[in-house]
C-alpha cells in the first residue's frame, strides 16, 4: 500500500459497510426464528400428516439458508471492521508523521521520502548546512545507520527528518501487512452459488470463522474478553457494555466461548450455541463419512473345545481397531445431535414453546443444556440433573423428560410461565458399577451447576422474583447435595427422584426453605437402598454408621406419592422401578409440576 492510497483510505467505510452486513445478518436471523418459532409451530397447530411434515421440511431448509446468511454475515461484518481497526491505526500513525512533518515545513514526497530545507548558520560557520531528502526504513540496523549518520551532520532537520520518514515507512508497513493479511479472509467469505446449505458448506463456515478470528487478533484484544474466572453478574455486565459491532466479533468469532458463559442473556447464548452446532454437526457428519463402514460379517463362530463360540471376525477386529473408537464416538455424538434437532423441530407440537441450547459441546461424552421455553423470562424455573450412563448420545431421553414436565406444568397451572431445563454440563459416571459409586463426578461437576443457577439469576427478565426448582434423578441427585454441601445452590425447591444419596444426612442441609425438599421412590426402584452405601449422608446426632438418603423418614425430605390416583379422566399411572418417574400420566410427573409451580398444597403423599 502506498502513501496516497492510505492517506485517502477511509476506514469509516469499511465500518458502514460492516453495520450493514450485521443489520443482513440480524435480519436473517430473525427470519429463521420466525420460521422455525412462529410460521411452523402455528402450522403444527392446524395441520396435521404427510402434508404438514412435507412444509415443515421444506422450511426448515429455508431456515437453514437463513441461519448460514446470518453465520456468514457475520463474519463479514466483523472481518470488516478488523480491517478497518487494522489500517485505521496504521492510518492515524501515517497522519500523524504528515502533520510533524507540515509543521516543521518538510516536503513528504509520494513514495514517502522526507524533504528538509538547510539550517542556519552554526558555530560561527557562515553557510548554513545544506537540506536534503532522506527516505524511511523499518528494518533496525538501518535506522540504526541512518541515525548515526544524521548525528553526525550539522543540519539538525536531517535527524528530524529521519525520524519522520522512518514512521512513514513504520505506517505503509503495517497498513500493507494489514491488507495483505485480511484480503485473502475477506475474499474467502463466499458461498456456493446455490440454495442448499450443505455439511461442506457448514465446515467451510467453521474454516472461515478461525481464519477471521487469527486475522482479527489485535482487535478482539482491544475489545477485551470476558473477566478471568469471572462470576455470571460480572459475564453479565461484560456483555451490557460491548457495543453491538463488539458483539457481533465475539458472537461470530467466538461462539464456542459466547454461549458457555452463564449470566448472558438466554437468546444470545442459544444464538451462539446453534453455530456451533450447525457447524459440529457438519463437521462430524463428514468425518464419518469419511470412515469406511464396519464389515457386515462381524461375527462368526469357532470351536473351542467341545462347544462352539460366537467371536468378531478378523475383519471387523482390523476394522475395529483402527476406526472403531472414533465410529462409535461420532455415531454417539450425532445420534445426540439429531434428537436435540428434534426438539428444535417439536417447537408448537401439543403447545410445546421454542427451545433454547444454552450449552452444547460434543467433545468427550459431550454437553448439551436444552430448555422448553426463556428461562430469562418464566416465573418458574427448573433445572434438570440426569445420572449415570448420561451423555450426549443419549440426550434425546432427557430433554424428553422435560418436555412432559413442562406439559405438565401447563395442565397443573395453564397461567404459569414456565421453563424446563435439561443441565447435561458435567461428566456423568458412565457405568453403573465401575463408575457410579465414585463421587468424584458429583464432587467435579457440583460447581458448575451452582454456576449455572446463578446465571439464571444474572440473565433473568421476567417480572417479580424467579421461584426455581433443582430436580435429580439417580446420581444427578448426588451431584445437587454436593453442590449445596460445598457452596450456596440458588434454589428454592429441590426435588430428588431415584436418590441414591445425596452427601448429607438432613433436608436442613440442602440449603433452600425448610420444608422445600422433595422426594420420589418408586416401587421396584432399587437404586436408593443400594447407592446409600456410597452417596448416603449422615446426621451426628444419629450416631457412626448411619448412611441416609432422600427416602429415609429420618432425613426429612416431603416424600411425594408416586403411585395411580384417581379413576376415569383425571386418573393418573403409577411409576415402577428407576426410569418412570417422568412417565407422561404418571402420579410422580404431576407432582413434580405441583412443586415447579409452586401448587403445593395439591402435592400428594404415599399412601
């Protein structure tokens, strides 16, 4: 880049031009919201069949264009204006050198050479010292050079002159380095001539998002991130104060970081959390893709001894072992991705409000945070704990249990604003023997589900003060007592099912009302009895070697009934061993809606 280009460059063009690739993208975005949210929750509402899935699908692909404008857009805009804070710098340094150099009356000729007139007469020396031009460097032994030699002439413009030209230099460098560097990432922002929105496409997001965000280093930086270990009120203020273009960056940027961040607004995390499982989503697709499919004869049959036996074949153990890990975590973590699609795409069915991911990540056993309507604005907030064998491959089951509760809800009160949250943000044990009795996963996770509860608080909206209910279920249960053992659980109910303990031995010592502890145990439930040897608590007024869980009249919790009540349409189903406490019908689900909000008086006991 040469002097007169950045001397006319104006960076507030680029800026412009950046505000109305955002206003694209937040018009895109609120297209999709539309369709998904409004155009096919209404047609769930009046159609029904064949026809009703075939618009819904075609849709959803159109809201698929949408979301990818709004992804791309987005990075537009901020690669715009990091180009713009790039050059604009180095622009504000190359002025700065033209008005010194106006000042002492030097001539900055156009490749950036500095003209200086003769001094006056020194020392007695009667002609003064000649004037010259002298050009920039930015290489150090050079300036080093150039300064030796102006110290050693009597003109003392020379020296002046020198260091004039060498910020020149200093200036058309890093505008040029700046150019060269954002051109390439700037022109790479450009979709495929077409109306489908493809897993490549997707991937090649995911590419143009971490060359904008290395491109765009110095101007993230100068915006700041969010505070070191920052509590979810400071999260919160962090965001309140970023301008909308600063949003944007971190937005488009860093989605990943975006939507983790407890405090924030609901909308924005989901916001941030659906890129990054668009682009998650794609990108496993294509890596599975990528790996040849297990042999069809895995097994077969040998004679050891005088009786046969079924093993894998040679082929599918090759097999196995070179892609048998990475197959089974990919298959896993897409089966999750498709069953919280399905929610996505359940939004209107039976009434169902719009989802919200409020955490997602597929790495190891994978995270996903899913909630049946705004927490930010419901009065009633519940947040879900699954247990053992918990990952994101199996997600579908537990955003499916809170999808009833929240049914439930609107029949227990259809006046209740209301949101159900499934919290998968910790490493649940995997296997029931080898991992379940350790309590180092309720122990490790325990802080950032507080974390989370209080982020609702930070992020909350709505009118009055939010009533919120922690709910567990097996060693979900485990890892709310040891997050109110070990710090302050922002709760005001909590309801525990399958408990196989809890770390403590009292209600008084889950840190929520008195008489605001609840707890379910069905018949057949085997879990509680056997985990209290492991996760029990204990009161010392009981005396060594007592282990209590939820279901122990001694530990005081509210024991809710969870067998069939009533006859004819009212009629509820009673629940039978450890997985049917969310059963839509059931005596247990509807108790639970009870307590989330706040009918207390209807909950109903064991007879």
């Amino acid at each position: 880049m040469d002097l007169a280009t950045l001397k006319k460059l104006k960076p507030s063009e680029f800026e412009e031009a950046a505000d109305a690739y955002r206003a694209v993208g937040d018009m895109a975005s609120a297209a999709k919201d539309h369709i998904d949210n409004v155009v096919v929750a209404g047609m769930r509402k009046a159609l029904k069949g064949q026809a009703l899935e075939a618009a819904a699908g075609e849709l959803k692909k159109l809201s698929a264009n949408f979301h990818y404008t709004q992804i791309e857009c987005g990075l537009a805009s901020t690669a715009l204006n990091g180009f713009a804070y790039d050059v604009g710098a180095a622009r504000r340094k190359l002025l700065s050198a033209l008005d010194d150099a106006a000042a002492l009356k030097f001539t900055v000729n156009a490749n950036g050479s500095v003209t200086y007139p003769e001094g006056k007469p020194q020392n007695g020396v009667e002609l003064p010292p000649k004037g010259g031009t002298v050009g920039g460097t930015t290489d150090p032994t050079s300036q080093a050079v150039g300064r030796q030699s102006a110290h050693f002439d009597p003109n003392p413009h020379h020296a002046e002159a020198l260091a004039i030209a060498d910020r020149i230099a200093a200036a058309l460098k890093e505008a040029t380095e700046a150019d060269t560097k954002w051109e390439p990432k700037i022109r790479a922002l450009k979709a495929d001539d077409d109306l489908t929105v493809s897993n490549r496409d997707l991937k090649d997001a995911l590419s143009d998002m971490g060359g904008v965000r290395e491109a765009g280093k110095k101007y993230l930086d100068s915006i700041g991130g969010p505070p070191k270990d920052a509590t979810p009120q400071q999260n919160a203020d962090w965001w309140r104060e970023l301008t909308p273009e600063e949003r944007e960056a971190y937005l488009s940027t860093h989605p990943d970081l975006v939507g983790s961040l407890d405090g924030l607004p609901s909308e924005v995390r989901d916001e941030a959390n659906r890129i990054v499982f668009a682009e998650k989503q794609a990108e496993y697709q294509l890596e599975l893709d990528s790996i040849p499919k297990p042999p069809a004869n895995e097994w077969t049959w040998i004679t050891a001894g005088m009786f046969p036996s079924k093993v894998h074949t040679d082929e599918w153990m090759a097999w196995d072992r070179k892609y048998g890990d990475e197959y089974r975590h990919l298959t896993a973590s897409l089966n999750g991705m498709k069953a919280i699609s399905s929610r996505f795409d359940a939004t209107g069915k039976e009434g169902l409000p719009e989802a919200y991911l409020l955490g997602f990540s597929p790495e190891g056993n994978g995270r996903a945070i899913v909630a049946n309507g705004n927490p930010d604005t419901a009065r009633h907030q519940a947040v879900y704990v699954p247990g053992t064998t918990s990952n994101l491959g199996s997600i579908g089951g537990n955003i499916d249990r809170m999808t009833e509760l929240w049914r439930q809800t609107n029949q227990a009160d259809p006046n209740a604003s209301v949101s159900t949250i499934t919290w998968l943000g910790y490493d649940a044990p995997q296997d029931i023997v080898k991992d379940a009795p350790f309590e180092h996963y309720a122990y490790d996770g325990a802080p950032a589900y507080r974390h989370f509860m209080d982020g609702l608080d930070a992020s909350y909206s709505g009118t009055g003060e939010p009533h919120r209910t922690a709910i567990g279920h097996s060693y979900g249960t485990t890892l709310i007592g040891a997050a109110a053992q070990t710090g302050h659980l922002n709760a005001d109910d909590v309801i525990f099912a399958g408990s196989p303990g809890v770390k403590v031995g009292s209600a008084e010592e889950m840190d929520v009302p008195k008489g605001h502890v609840w707890n379910e145990e069905a018949d057949g439930d085997k879990v509680p009895d056997i985990g209290r040897w492991g996760h029990g608590g204990s009161q010392w007024k009981l005396g060594g070697g007592v282990f209590l869980i939820p279901s122990d009249e001694a530990f005081g919790a509210n024991q809710m009934n969870t067998h069939a009540e009533g006859s004819g349409p009212t009629a509820t189903t009673g629940s039978e061993g450890h997985s049917q406490y969310w059963n839509r019908g059931s005596t247990a689900l509807k108790n639970q809606a009870l307590v989330v909000v706040g009918e207390y008086g209807d909950v109903t006991e064991p007879r």
